[in-house]
C-alpha cells in the first residue's frame, strides 16, 4: 500500500479546517433552535393580543342585561379555541376550583367519565342490575359534540358503549365545577395526547384514571374493559363483567 506523509504544518491546517467546520455546524444549530423559539414565543404573543383584544371587543358592546351571554361568548370563542387547548395546565390556577365535591370521588365501581358534563357511565353489572333482556342509554356532551349509547346485555353480563365524538374538547372551566384541582391535573396529564380528551376511565376500588385509547385493555377487579377503533372519531368499549 502506497503512503501517504502529512507534514505538521498540513496537519495543523486540516485540523483547524475540521474545528472551523464542527464550530459552524454547532452554531447554525443554535441559532436555527433560537430562532424557533422566537417565532413560537411571537405567535404565542399575537394570539394572546387576540384573545384579549376579544375580550375588550366583547365587554365594550355588553350591556348589564347582555352579561351572561357574552361570558357564553367568550367561553365558546376564546376557551374552547386551539391556543387555549394547547396551555391548559399554564392557567389551572388563574380558575378558581368552586366544585363542592369531586366527581371522581363519588364513584367506587368502574366508570367512563365525561369531563365536560360529569356524567358516569356505569360499566359493570351491581347486585341490583339482576334481570334479563338489553337496556339501551344515551348521553351527549354538547362542548365536544360527542354522542355515547351504551348497550347493557344483562343475560351476557356485558356492556357496550358506542363512542362518537366530533371535537375532542374540553373545558377546564367545566372541569373547575366537577373536579378536585389534583384530579384535574392527573386527568389532563393523561389525557394530553388521547384522541378522546373528553372521556377518562376511572377505577374507584384502585384510584386511577385511564385514557380511552385504541387497543386499551383494563381489568377493574372483576371487570375486563377492552377499546377499539371503528371508524373516524367513533370508537366501541365492550365491558365483560
């Protein structure tokens, strides 16, 4: 094999041109990273100009009469938008909690929560539930415009629940009403990347929650719970007791 002899002074130079290369390659990342940062914070700082230029807009034209449907306003257009969906847990504690009790706790059996709404949807059989034949129930969560029947087999000891929903939203201002803060925390942390946000499994005998998730498959004591996908934004829970 040929070789080849380097003299130190090239060897200085190849060197130096390697620093050079790594010390640009280092700084264009920064400032690409830097730059995101300052685009993210300037689009945060215009929707926020927004939100409350809104708001002003709002207040200006309300008479004392008009109150209570510009809060609806307010609440249907700026609370329930994409900005405020995406910083929930930055302004937990700009709400006030005024639940009298927690909705979670009041619950020890398994059961599908709705956070916009509170309802339970009960998913085993109680002692009092001893017959035959099916029981048919509907639910709706106006908010995520999300639609819940739930098919109650009693001879199977099984139940299901159909899953549409529209939106996939949800207000912490309703959720201030229904929730312990603590709960409202650990629900949201959960729920950050569900595509069911509105909806939460919840086991009163363990003291957890659980997301509605594709393939999800819980055990609540003698309880099995199991979660497919059916179609766009509809899912089915099947409940075997």
């Amino acid at each position: 094999m040929d070789q080849i002899r380097i003299s130190k002074k090239e060897g200085r130079s190849i060197a130096y041109y390697v620093f050079m290369g790594c010390l640009m390659a280092a700084f264009t990342a920064i400032i690409t990273v830097c730059m995101s940062i300052i685009k993210s914070r300037k689009e945060e700082a215009q929707d926020m100009e927004k939100i409350m230029n809104t708001i002003y807009a709002y207040l200006a034209e309300s008479t004392e009469e008009e109150y209570n449907e510009i809060a609806e306003k307010i609440r249907q257009d700026l609370v329930l938008g994409k900005y405020y969906a995406k910083n929930k847990p930055e302004y937990l504690d700009y709400i006030p909690n005024t639940a009298n009790d927690c909705v979670a706790e009041e619950h020890g059996s398994p059961m599908l929560l709705d956070l916009n709404t509170g309802a339970a949807y009960q998913l085993d059989f109680s002692e009092e539930e001893e017959q035959d034949g099916l029981s048919v129930s509907w639910g709706y969560d106006e908010i995520s415009e999300t639609g819940i029947q739930i098919v109650a087999d009693f001879a199977q000891k099984s139940k299901r629940a159909e899953i549409d929903s529209k939106r996939g939203i949800v207000s912490v201002q309703r959720m201030k009403t229904l929730f312990c803060d603590d709960c409202i925390c650990e629900i949201l942390e959960i729920n950050e990347n569900t595509p069911l946000p509105e909806l939460i499994l919840f086991s009163g005998e363990m003291g957890k929650f659980y997301p509605v998730v594709n393939g999800g498959d819980y055990r609540f004591g003698g309880c099995q719970v199991e979660i497919l996908y059916q179609e766009s934004g509809c899912y089915e829970l099947t409940t075997v007791s």
